[in-house]
C-alpha cells in the first residue's frame, strides 16, 4: 500500500513540476481544442497559406526618395511554376529582386509585367516546386467578415494581422491617377513592407492585394479586390502589360445648366469636357474637336474624367464605339474606334 501511495505522489508531483497541471500529456489535436473559433480559423489560415507567401528584396532603386538603395515588400506565388502576384510600388523601380521562401529558399526574380492603374504586377521565380494559394472570389465578401493579412512588413517575415472587412466598392486613386473601383476596406493593421501580401478569407483563400494604409489614420487600409487582379494577370502574363483602349483626348469634369441636364435627361450635372485633342490619335481621326463636352459613350452616361477611364478599361480596343457630346449648343453623335493605349 505504501509502495502505491508513493507511485501517486510521485505522478502528481512531475505534474505540477511541469507548471500546467498535467496540460503538456495533451496532444495537439487537444491543444487545438482550447483555441475558440476566431483562433483556429486564423491559425489554419497561417498554416495553409503562409508557406506561399514571399517577402521581396529590391536590391536596388533608381528612385531618390529611397536613400541606401534597398527596399522590401510582400507578394504570393499563385502558380507552381513561379508566378508572384505583388504591387506595382514595391517594384516599379527595381533594377533587382530576390525572393525570399518561408522554408529559408532564395530566389532571383524578373518582373513579367506591371499596371500602375491597379497597382499590381506579376514577377516570376524560376522553381517547378513552390506552395501555391488559392484565388478566392473577392465579389462574394461581407462588410464584417473576417480577413487575415499576411507580409513582410518592417523586415519581419511572415507577420500575421487579422480584422474584419470595414467596407467593400470603395474607390481609390492610384499613383497613375486612374480610379480603381471595388476597393476592400479593411480594419487589418498594415505597416510598410506589408504591400503586396495577400489578404485572405477564413477558409485560406485570397480575396485581395495589400496595397494601402492611411498615414495618420487608424485602422483603415485598402485591398485591391483578387477579382481585379485575375483579369490583371491575365493581360500581364500573356501580353506583357494591361490593354487599354484610349480615345487620344484630354479631358475635364465640367458643370452644365440644368436646362441643358433636362433636356438631355443627363442623371448628373455634369459631363466631359474635350481638353486637348492628340495629333492622329482616334479622336482627332474621328473628328472630336477641343470644347467638345461628351456626355455618353454607346449610350452609357458618363459625368466625369473617371467614368470615361471605367468605361474604356473594359472597352476592346478595336472596336468601335458611338460617342455622344455637346458642341456648340447642339448635340451630336460620333463613332470612334479606340486604339489600344
């Protein structure tokens, strides 16, 4: 009997010794069974998608407001054969990139093709071999939901922040100064470093592209939507850049009088104005003249300078169009073939 009583206290006491009452004989699946819900769908996201997600060493910048010649950002390989899906600001300047693996892996890296409009780009990294993330469908997100960021940012790799989606369909304006529509707003802390990194639903899909914070404001930073992306890469990856077609003017946003609205049943006061008219570009070609103000394009109303870069950038170049506009008190109508810009 003493001999049995001593076996116990013995048990009990490396128990206690361990500092977690006897915790450490649990498995993990037992220890994954203390995280609740948020935890678990925040840690199988990590353990899913991390290995996928690179951190991208600029060894070089021609850019002066980058003083020692090196830069870093985040990006995520979407294909086994090496394509990295990043922003267009982490590269752009470049003159060298290496990419940096979870697994400790070193790659050179060329850039394939970038779109200052969305700020996106595509590099490449020469392995058959490499994780891969699923793209998700950025069109299917819920104001609330719960997101995960993952990059590179300050230098620390493989940094992990998670929110919830602030807002969806926001607009923000590029370095290019084009529109990008469809924006996901975020409450996910980003930090220089962090551009370029995937943001990815609970079930470890990627559902955007990390690509802005506000400076001086907390808790708000952008994502451009993966939807957006997939067509960027698409043209990038085939063609070596995005196609756009462009009519060859330069134009305002310019009020006009509510006469004028009325009789046009215009749903905004406002319409393009003709600027600047390019010297054999379609426009000129055309016939479009300097004061000309359009107000519909293949009777689609556009109001200002951005509608008209909406409508063109999904608009093939190539194929004709009819343009409306004000000229002189009148209204006439023009039939236009876009070039690819």
């Amino acid at each position: 009997m003493n001999q049995d009583i001593h076996w116990v206290l013995s048990i009990d006491r490396e128990n206690l010794s361990s500092g977690n009452g006897g915790s450490r004989n649990l498995d993990q699946d037992s220890d994954r069974e203390l995280l609740d819900a948020y935890s678990r769908a925040v840690t199988n996201v990590v353990e899913n998608v991390g290995p996928s997600v690179v951190a991208i060493n600029i060894k070089q910048r021609r850019a002066a407001s980058r003083p020692g010649g090196e830069g870093s950002g985040s990006g995520v390989i979407i294909t086994p054969d090496g394509f990295v899906l990043t922003n267009n600001h982490v590269v752009e300047h470049s003159d060298s990139l290496e990419v940096s693996l979870t697994d400790g892996r070193t790659f050179p890296a060329q850039i394939i093709g970038t779109d200052p409009a969305t700020d996106l780009a595509v590099i490449r990294i020469s392995d058959g071999s490499l994780p891969t993330s699923e793209l998700g469908d950025s069109d299917l997100l819920k104001v609330g939901q719960l997101v995960i960021a993952i990059g590179n940012p300050l230098g620390f790799q493989s940094t992990v922040s998670a929110g919830v989606v602030s807002a969806v369909g926001r607009s923000l304006r590029s370095q290019a100064g084009r529109l990008i529509d469809g924006v996901i707003q975020t409450d996910v802390a980003l930090n220089p470093g962090n551009s370029g990194g995937p943001l990815v639903d609970s079930r470890g899909r990627v559902i955007g592209i990390n690509t802005a914070m506000i400076y001086m404001a907390q808790g708000i930073s952008f994502a451009i939507p993966i939807n957006t992306a997939r067509w960027v890469v698409t043209e990038l990856v085939v063609h070596g850049k995005v196609r756009r077609a462009y009519l060859g003017v330069g134009a305002q946003t310019r009020p006009v009088n509510r006469r004028i609205q009325h009789n046009l049943a215009l749903n905004t006061p406002t319409v393009v104005e003709v600027v600047t008219v390019e010297k054999n570009g379609p426009a000129e070609h055309s016939g479009l003249e300097r004061g000309d103000c359009i107000f519909a394009l293949n009777e689609i109303q556009v109001a200002t300078v951005d509608d008209l870069h909406r409508l063109l950038s999904k608009w093939p170049p190539g194929t004709p169009l009819e343009v409306k506009l004000l000229r002189s008190g009148r209204v006439d109508i023009f039939r236009l073939t876009p070039r690819e810009g």
